[in-house]
C-alpha cells in the first residue's frame, strides 16, 4: 500500500498493515532527475502494477494489464536530491 502525505505528516495505516518508511518521494513532474512510476491495471484479477521499469511494464501490458500512464516521476529517497520542489 502506498500512502501520500502533501504535508510531510506520517500517515495513519489500516490494521494488518506495517510501516515500512519512506520507499520513495514522488513528483508530478521529473524535477531532480525523477524517472516515471508507471501503473497498469488487470481489471480480471483486480490488480495494479507499479513500476520505473519501462520494459516490465510493456511485459505486464502483454500479459494482460492496460497502461494507466505515468502516476508520478518518484525519486529514491537514497537519491540525495537537493532540489526545492
């Protein structure tokens, strides 16, 4: 499960879930060097699957999942992005 904090806050989670930290900070746009994060949707299994692997998401379309377009440009939080974004 991915949670969107705008203000920074650490979200609450749902029962059953577990923080596992930040895994990423995402963009509406690829300031700082940001890759596409990618979402396809299978609507017979209802799932999603994100990725910033362009070759893993035309594999998942192929294998049955439709390209939802780019959710976000996302950015490691390892990346040392400097930036005021």
């Amino acid at each position: 499960m991915f949670l969107i904090s705008p203000t920074g806050a650490a979200p609450s989670f749902p029962a059953g879930y577990q923080n596992l930290g930040i895994q990423f900070y995402a963009y509406s746009t690829p300031d700082c060097g940001g890759v596409p994060f990618y979402v396809s949707f299978n609507a017979a299994i209802v799932s999603h699957f994100y990725t910033t692997n362009i070759k893993e998401r035309d594999t998942m379309v192929g294998a049955g999942y439709v390209s939802q377009g780019i959710a976000a440009y996302v950015l490691s939080p390892l990346s040392g992005c400097g930036c005021d974004v």
